[in-house]
C-alpha cells in the first residue's frame, strides 16, 4: 500500500500525503483519484493526467464542470 501514498507540499511548505485510490480513463483522457490518509476525512480530490511538451505527466485541475461530472460519474460506477 505504501507504493499508492503520494506526498505533496502545499503552499505553506508543509508535506501533504494521500493515497492514490483510483486511476481511470475518460474520453481517451487519464484522470487519478487521490484521498487524504485521514480516515476521518470525507474529501476526495480528481485530477486529469496531461503530458508535458517533455512527456512528463503534470496532474491538473478540473476547471470544466461538465468534464469533471463525467469523471465523477465514472469514478462512481467502480465503486458500486
């Protein structure tokens, strides 16, 4: 499991871990799931795998409502 823990600095410099819990592919785009640790905390986070002009993976923002609603409605379907 502890291959799927992805740790990140916020702004304020302070490290951030979560869990990668799922990967899936939406109109030929990847997007990944990712959730605190916190078994308290409700929040999950959806970001949409790109390439660089490199081909180094940038995980971005959904700004799109529309694009993130499908995701979300993916990302249900393999959960129940």
């Amino acid at each position: 499991m502890k291959d799927n823990i992805l740790k990140f600095k916020d702004q304020e410099g302070n490290t951030i871990e979560l869990e990668l819990v799922a990967e899936l592919y939406v109109n030929k785009n990847k997007y990944v799931v990712l959730a605190p640790l916190d078994e308290n905390a409700e929040d999950e986070y959806i970001y949409r795998v790109d390439l660089d002009k490199d081909g180094n993976k940038e995980w971005n923002i959904i700004e799109e409502d529309k694009e993130f609603l499908e995701v979300k409605k993916e990302y249900k379907k393999l959960l129940y």
